[in-house]
C-alpha cells in the first residue's frame, strides 16, 4: 500500500499575496507538485479549508495584530514544517517602515475612527513569534526557489537555497555593474541572490528585495553610498525599504539617523 500524500497547507497573513501568486506561476509543475501532496488549504487556489495537522505549511505575510499573534501559534502547533515565504514573512515587509514610527499616532493621522482598531505596535516576521523551519526571501518569492523548497519538503530535507548575493548574479549574466560604471547606489553587494539580478540586468539598482546575505557588511556599503554623494538621511532610507526591518538594514539604517530608529 502507498503511503498518504503529504498534507500541505499556505497561510496569509499581511501581505499582498503576491508571493502565493508565485506559487501559481509554476502553471503545470504545481500541478504536479500537488499530486504529491494533499493540499488541505490555499485559498488561492481552493475552497477546501481543512484541519491540520499538516505535514508542511507555508506562511506568506508579517504579523501586525493581536489575533495574527495568536493564529500563528496555533498554526506552528498544527506544522511539522514551517516555511515563511517572502519579504512580509521573513522580515516584515514593507508594512515595518511603520515600526520607526508610534502607530497610534499614524493611526489617528489615517482613520476616521482609529480606536476601532486592533494593531500591534510593530509589524515582524514569523520567526518573531514562532519557531521557523525554512525561509524562502523575495518580494515576491521566486517560484523556481518554492518548487525546489517544496521538493525537498517531500524528501525530508532542508532547503539548499543560494546563500551568495546579487552581485554574483551580475557577474554570472555577464551584467555591467551599475555601481562602478554609473555611480548608482545598488544594495546588490549587501542583498541575498535569488531575483536573477532582475533590476541591474535593466539598469537600475537593486533595492534589496531578497534581503541581507548571511554575511552583508552594509556599513562598508554605506560608506559607498556617502562617497557617491548620498548624505546620511538619503543613505538610511536606501536600507529602510521591502527588507529594511531585517536585522542587518536596520543596524545600519539606525547608526546613520540614530533618531529615527
């Protein structure tokens, strides 16, 4: 007798849901992807809405109220693997430029009847609240790197996703730095590889979508930025952006305006 699929789950929380989206890009390999698991619930795609427990679950989106709080506990509870996919999940999205800044009061600057909400005081990733087992990065996530997260899931194996940044994937497209040779301040040195070097393969600068590498040194490009003429304000707001809650940006975001941290 063959073994059970395998129940997979996908989750949404603040998000755009672009990055589930990604997940249906994959056109016909998620089809085969989805004879080999049990989808209990992605409503992106079906009605079902199933109990877990689940053998892997994906979580797109940052946590930025009380009950997101609690729905993501008692989802963690309900995964044996837990994946966050994307920018909001991984480091809190673009909806974190809020965290430098008292929610209360931009609340009241944007609703009529603020007290009628319930927010928290900060918008973090998953791995803030609960154990996470993988990360997938991107604004939005890129589908190749799902269908090999996925994959693996199946396997029991941990993703072997690259840990190297964009501006190794410049080099592997034969792309002319835009930093060098335009003076245009990029994140690519600082920023994960993943996109394809997607924005300088049309000239422009990355802006760090797939977050910090593991090892990002982004107080050395800071000090690039200032040279090409960036003052300290200009130069933080280039960290603060779809990543700039992760850890790495935000050290060195708030060193350049300590009082906006």
């Amino acid at each position: 007798m063959s073994a059970a699929p395998r129940k997979l789950a996908v989750f949404k929380f603040a998000s755009c849901d672009g990055c589930q989206l990604q997940l249906l890009a994959l056109d016909e390999l998620l089809f085969q992807l989805v004879e080999r698991f049990h989808l209990a619930s992605f409503l992106e795609v079906t009605s079902r809405v199933e109990e877990g427990p689940f053998d892997v679950v994906l979580v797109e989106g940052s946590i930025t109220t009380p009950g997101d709080a609690e729905r993501i506990r008692h989802i963690r509870e309900q995964a044996g693997t837990l994946i966050s996919i994307g920018a909001c999940a991984t480091a809190g999205g673009i909806q974190a430029l809020r965290n430098a800044a008292d929610v209360e009061e931009w609340k009241a600057h944007v609703y009529p009847h603020p007290e009628w909400l319930e927010t928290l005081a900060t918008s973090t990733p998953i791995a803030a609240h609960v154990k996470v087992d993988a990360e997938l990065h991107g604004c939005p996530i890129n589908p190749e790197q799902a269908l090999r997260v996925l994959s693996r899931a199946l396997l029991g194996a941990q993703p072997d996703l690259p840990n190297g940044s964009v501006c190794g994937e410049c080099k592997r497209r034969g792309q002319v730095c835009v930093m060098v040779t335009r003076g245009i301040p990029c994140l690519g040195p600082a920023t994960r590889a993943g996109c394809g070097a997607l924005c300088p393969s049309l000239g422009r600068d990355c802006y760090g979508c797939f977050g910090p590498t593991t090892d990002p040194n982004p107080e050395a490009l800071a000090e690039r930025f200032e040279q090409l003429g960036l003052d300290p304000a200009a130069c933080a707001r280039r960290f603060r952006g779809i990543t700039g809650a992760s850890p790495a940006f935000r050290r060195v975001a708030e060193a350049l305006e300590p009082g906006d941290g």
